[in-house]
C-alpha cells in the first residue's frame, strides 16, 4: 500500500490518501468539504479537475475516456501519484448536458 499527498488548489488544503482508498473517502475521513451526491461515478458532482498527477478510475462511468484523463471523480478515484485537484470543476460533458436541458426548457416556453 501507497499513500500519497492530494493538495486541493484554492484552498490548500492537503491530505494524505492511500492507493487503497477514494479520494472522497479521505475527504470525509478529514472533515474536508467535498461536494457529493450519488457515490458511485455517475453524477459527476465531486468532479475536480486534475492539475497535476494520476489517478485510478476505472468505475468513472459518468465520465468519457478523454474527460477521465483531465478530470477526477473524487467517490471514484484512488491516487496514482502525489495530486493536485481543483475542485468544483466540471467536465464538458456536463455543460453540454446544461445547454440541452437549457435548450429544451426554452423550447417548452414558445
Ligand atoms: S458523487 Fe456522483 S459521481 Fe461522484
């Protein structure tokens, strides 16, 4: 087992995280406010974005393979090596899904 510093970019805060662990897991453990809701991959809601360093994700399903390489689901995602995560940032896939829901309410409005 590995355990690696996760420094999260704003704040500053740091912890440290096993590679056995979720980064949200540790949060929690830490009493660091991360943003959550479904837990298992989906809802994208403690998505960060990754400054620098890897991590696992291979349960990311709200994720596409290209979003998994720049962003981290925090429920998701155990470290690879030490990491800086922006928190609170979204991947594209999720404005996208904005914009169509957007779309679809200004339509019901005509
Ligand atoms: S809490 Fe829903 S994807 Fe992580």
């Amino acid at each position: 087992m590995s355990e690696y510093t996760v420094e999260f970019v704003g704040t500053g805060e740091k912890i440290q995280v096993s590679d056995k662990q979720t980064i949200l897991k540790a949060c929690i453990e830490e009493g660091i406010a991360q943003e959550y809701s479904c837990r298992v991959g989906m809802c994208l809601a403690c998505s960060a974005k990754i400054v620098s360093g890897e991590v696992t994700q291979p349960a990311a399903r709200g994720l596409t393979e290209e979003e998994a390489e720049e962003y981290a689901l925090t429920c998701m995602a155990r470290p690879k090596s030490d990491l800086k995560l922006d928190r609170g940032k979204y991947p594209p896939s999720i404005e996208t899904e904005t914009e169509a829901t957007r779309d679809a309410a200004a339509a019901d409005d005509d």
